[in-house]
C-alpha cells in the first residue's frame, strides 16, 4: 500500500485548482456513497484529485485515491485492501475505473456494509449501468454523470472568460437581455464555432494539433475495453459494434430502418437495437425517442445523431452538415438537465412543456405556429429577439 500513497501524493503534488467542472457544486460530498460515471476524457479523475487538494489540503493521512486498474489489485482484492486502509485509520476512499475490476459491485457494498466510518467515492465508465451491477447499491449510493464541456465551460477553461450557469427557464425568459450579456464581453459567433469542432472533451488542452485522433482512440477504448468489459462481449460483437458506428456517423441524424441498417451490419434486430442503446450509454450515440410509458426501455429510437459535434467532425469524412451540427450540439447540452423526446411538431420536445425548432437565422415560426412555448434555437445569429435565441446560448445551460 505504501507505493499505492506515494503514487497518490505524488500525482496530487501537479492537480491544477484554476478550472472546475460544473459537477463539482452539484455533488453532495457528504454522502458516505458516491458514483460518477462520465465518458472517457470528460475530466472525472481530474474531479476526484481536484477535491481531495482542495478539500484536504496537505493534511491527507486518512485520504486516498487508486485506480482498479492499477496491478496491485491482480493480488489482493478490493476488500482486502479497504480493509487494511481502514486499519491505518483512513476515512475517505477514492476508487477511480471501478468497471476494470471484476465484482467491483459486490465488494463496494460489503465495504459500505462493514466500515460505516469510511465515505467512498468512484469513477466509472458511462457505458456502466451501476443499478444492474451484482450488488444492490440502489438504496445506498447517490449518482451524478459527467458531460462533456460546456460551451459556456470552454469558454472558461481555455479563454478565462467567466460567465454563469442559466436555467432553461432563464434563458427563454430572459433571452435578449443575457445575449446582450454575452456579446457586450465576447463575440460568441467565433468561439462557437471553434467549440463545436473541438472544444467538448478537455483533452484539447493538450494537443489540440492530435485532437480528433485522441476522440478515435477514445472510442476505441471504449467499444474495445469498456464494453467488451462492461457487457461480456467477444471479438465479433466488437467489430460489429464499430461497423455500426461507422455507419450511423455517415448519415446521422436520420430516422433508422431497423431491418436494413441490422441487415447491412449482418445482426438480427433486437441484437441491433441493444447495440444502439449500448453506444448510447458508452456517450458515442444520442437516440432520439418518444414517450413510451409501458413499453420496454430497448425500443426503436425515432431518430439518432452521434453524441457531440466533435464526434461529428472526428468520424465524417465529409463536410459536416451544419443542421447536423447544430441539432446535435441542441441535444447533447439539453439532455444533461432536461428530458428531451421526439415531437412531430418541431425538432424536440423538452420536458414536456416547450416545442424547440433548430433553424438557420432565417428560419421563421411555420413550422411550430400556434404552438405553446415553441422557441426557434437558430444558428449564426448574435442576439435574440421575439421567440427566436441563439443557438449557441443553449451552451450555458451547465
């Protein structure tokens, strides 16, 4: 254990405090169990080591954070080992890549179980359903999802220019008066668009030059690693997984023909269908649905666009189409705090209760005329007026 706190201190000695996620003032740290799942490169090991610095300070003898992943856990088990920590009195764990170890459920609720003065905190994939684990955890453990950057956190994170967090309700309230806000600070046009093609997995602060070959290994990993793990798939169930992808991203966002795209990618529909929902989880699709009280959770999406619009530049080989774009970009900021559906008025149906249509900054009210609390989010425009907002504003929704 003592390599596995020097490798800790070591690593918390180079955590940068300058920048922090939207989810760092949403978790109630309190909370003795504590699961946050997040696509790959979204920054939630950067999270976890950011708290600890923070939080702990230099007095750290009782915290710790690993990786399961790390090969120290090839011979002993995570009990074991929690165990032993809590016998050199620590109090706080913190368990990074949970999905790399097998049964990681089972022994997470035994250590709950039997040292009440530990709080735990994990990581892990998105594509991790963590109720679904071996273990009931649902009446211990408190979740949270990491996405992916804002715009309105990209525009912090690389340009330092700061602005809050507005609520769906404050934005179609308020629209003229906060893009009115934003434009007397920025030129939110320019960034935008820099945003869309590669401002959404932090990772670009790096190596923004190898940006969209860092996404393609991230998939990878993901369909190679995370969900060969996660699902027990073999080798075919790979390929066809990454077929899939490959295929969707040419045409995306369509409605699907179930039978055709399952007879291109040479699998039976219901094979087909759960492969859409595992892409979905993993943060590679976005299935598009409608209300289906009833009706089994695996149904047939009415439509489907790749998770961010830097997937979309990353996996087209083309041109991308700048509707796809911008309804893509509408989808993936919506859907961190809202429930979006399918509508046959419109392009989406958020909570219920407002009519979104996603245009360029000539598209007019036709299509959702007469509709209740319909909103056109229209691209390339600076400020809002009447029912009409930038599109880009729908980025400062976290």
């Amino acid at each position: 254990m003592e390599k596995l706190i020097q490798q800790f201190q070591s690593r918390l000695k180079s955590v940068d405090l300058t920048f922090k996620r939207y989810l760092w003032n949403e978790i109630d740290w309190k909370n003795r169990l504590i699961a946050i799942t997040g696509a790959r490169g979204v920054g939630k090991t950067t999270l976890l080591l950011q708290y600890i610095r923070e939080t702990f300070k230099t007095n750290i003898d009782n915290v710790l954070y690993v990786s399961l992943d790390n090969l120290y856990f090839s011979k002993t088990t995570l009990s074991n080992f929690a165990d032993d920590f809590v016998k050199r009195d620590g109090k706080y764990l913190f368990l990074d890549e949970v999905h790399k170890y097998p049964n990681w459920s089972v022994e997470i609720k035994n250590i709950y179980d039997t040292y009440p003065e530990l709080s735990v905190v994990f990581t892990g994939s998105s594509a991790l359903d963590i109720l679904k684990g071996k273990a009931d955890l649902s009446r211990r453990i408190v979740m949270y999802k990491m996405n992916g950057l804002s715009f309105r956190e990209f525009l912090e994170f690389k340009y330092r220019f700061v602005f809050p967090i507005y609520s769906l309700q404050e934005l179609t309230e308020n629209a003229i008066e906060i893009s009115n806000v934003v434009n007397s600070t920025i030129k939110p046009i320019k960034f935008f668009e820099e945003y869309l093609k590669n401002g959404y997995y932090p990772y670009f602060i790096e190596d923004e030059k190898n940006y969209y070959q860092r996404i393609e290994q991230t998939i990878n990993l993901i369909v190679e690693t995370d969900l060969l793990t996660i699902e027990h798939i073999d080798f075919t169930a790979v390929q066809n997984l990454r077929k899939l992808l490959m295929v969707i991203s040419e045409i995306v966002p369509f409605k699907p023909n179930i039978v055709k795209l399952s007879t291109q990618i040479g699998i039976n529909r219901d094979t087909l269908v759960k492969y859409l929902h595992w892409l979905a989880r993993a943060d590679l699709l976005l299935l598009l649905e409608t209300d289906t009280y009833g009706i089994s959770k695996l149904n047939k999406p009415e439509k489907i666009y790749l998770n961010n619009p830097n997937l979309v530049y990353a996996l087209t080989e083309s041109v991308p189409n700048i509707g796809t774009l911008r309804e893509t970009f509408f989808y993936n900021q919506l859907k961190v705090k809202h429930r979006v559906r399918y509508t046959d008025k419109g392009d989406f149906l958020i909570d219920n209760s407002f009519v979104f249509e996603i245009g360029g900054k000539n598209k007019t009210n036709k299509q959702i005329a007469g509709i209740k609390n319909a909103f056109i989010a229209a691209d390339n425009i600076e400020y809002a007026y009447k029912n009409t907002l930038p599109v880009w504003m729908f980025g400062f929704l976290y």
